[in-house]
C-alpha cells in the first residue's frame, strides 16, 4: 500500500527511520506515535523556548527512533470508567495577597477534606480523573487520587516549563518538584500541542477548562463527579473554578463544592 504521512514523509522510508516491523495497521500506530512526539517537541522548543533534551526527559517525549510513545497519546482504555473525577480549585495565595483564598497554612486543611470526599466517593481504580496542575488545589486534589489509584489526566494550558513559571515556581516550598511527580504518573496534554491554535479573543485558560470537561465526558456526561475547592467568588482573570463550575452546571455532572470560606475560617 502506497501510503503518505503528513509533511510528505513516505511511510516505507519512515518504518526503516523509526525501526518498526510488524503489521501494516501495527506500523501506521507506531510511526505516528514516532511523527507527534517529534512534532510536540519542535513545537514546544521553538514556541516556548523550551530544551529539546529537557522536554524529552522531563515530560515523557520519546527520543527518535526509540521504544517509547509519548504519553498524552494513552487517553482510552479499554472499558468505561465508573466515574470521572473533575476537579478545579485555588492556588495557593501568593506572598502579600490582598484577599486570602488558600493561605500557604491551610494545605494540610485542604488535603485531609479532599482526601475524605474521595473515600466518601469510594473513588478507585475503576475511575478516572482529570485536573490542572497549579500548585494548591490541583495537586493536591492529583496526589489524593494517586494515592487511591485513580488514572489521571492532566491538562495545561502552556507548556510546562511555562507552566510552572506562572501557576507553580511562586508558592515556593516542594511545588514544583511535585509538578514533576504528577506530571510523571499521569497523562498530559498541552494545549497548544493538541489542539487548534486560539482564535482572537480566546482565552487559554478557559480553553483548557472546556478542554477539560470534554475529557471527563467522553465516556458520557452522566460519569462526570465535578470536586471545587472554591469560595464561591470570581477569579483573579478569565476562566478559573467559577467558569469550569459554570458550564459543567450547564451541561450535566454532579458538583461536589467543598467551600474554602468554611473549610479555612475566611470571611465571606
């Protein structure tokens, strides 16, 4: 079969580049598996100035030629999971902000009350589960789920490195070394790396919200558990736990609403 690949790659070249053998439908996976993870890493390096060594080591990118598949790839299984787990929450407050909503004090708070609602839940490997991976809310809610054996799926609206810069690295402390560990268990997608680019006016973080419910229900609306750590209030920009809780409200799922004014002694 005379097949051609994207960017005028000729499939017969690209099996003996990649070093893949086995049956033709095997080989189409395999060589594009090979051909996105070089496309994630040209464009990660050259629109977010990101490493190429740096970015294969650190968020699971195969080198060329290699075994390995990257691993925003693995996003089904086999069978439907009982339920999908959503979850959007505050970052840690920031040094000197004006209005507590997670003071840097109260992560031990918030851990022991999502790690409850999980058990309420009785969430397990059955499930599945979807978040972001700012520091405070997220990764708490993503070490709770570990430690219940629920896949994970994370979802960013930059590339990592650039991530971390903007929702991790200032909350100081072990966040960021904790980013790495649940980027390194779960399954990650970047937004500019999968999707279309924004269209003038859009919004990256509201993107990855409706990018993120569209995930939890791809094995139907009615799975969908959504978890807030939230207080109830708009957020510092556009999207955020408000948004997410807005079209999820909008469209189907459950909401589980553990309210930080209550949880931490806030004023309302």
């Amino acid at each position: 079969m005379n097949s051609r690949f994207p960017w005028g790659v000729e499939f017969g070249l690209a099996r003996k580049a990649f070093g893949v053998r086995g049956s033709y439908g095997q080989d189409v996976a395999v060589v594009g598996q090979r051909l996105l993870s070089l496309g994630a890493l040209v464009l990660a390096w050259r629109s977010e100035g990101l490493n190429a060594g740096v970015a294969r080591g650190r968020w699971g990118l195969p080198e060329p030629g290699c075994n390995g598949t990257i691993r925003a790839m693995s996003t089904t299984s086999a069978t439907s999971p009982r339920r999908v787990l959503l979850f959007s929450g505050h970052m840690i407050d920031a040094p000197g902000r004006d209005r507590p909503r997670f003071p840097p004090q109260q992560e031990n708070t918030a851990r022991q009350a999502l790690a409850q609602l999980l058990r309420g839940l009785e969430a397990g490997p059955q499930d599945r589960a979807v978040c972001s991976a700012a520091c405070g809310g997220d990764l708490l809610f993503a070490e709770a789920v570990a430690e219940r054996g629920v896949p994970l799926e994370v979802y960013l609206p930059f590339a990592p490195d650039v991530f971390v810069q903007k929702s991790v690295a200032f909350a100081g402390g072990d966040w960021p070394m904790r980013f790495d560990a649940v980027c390194a268990q779960s399954s990650l997608h970047i937004l500019a790396l999968e999707r279309p680019p924004l269209a003038a006016g859009e919004d990256p973080y509201e993107q990855t919200n409706l990018w993120m419910l569209e995930a939890a229900s791809r094995d139907g609306g009615e799975r969908v558990e959504f978890i807030c750590l939230w207080d109830g209030q708009g957020g510092d920009g556009r999207g955020g736990t408000q948004h997410l809780r807005r079209i999820v409200a909008e469209r189907h799922g459950r909401t589980h609403w553990l309210d930080t004014r209550q949880l931490f002694g806030l004023a309302a």
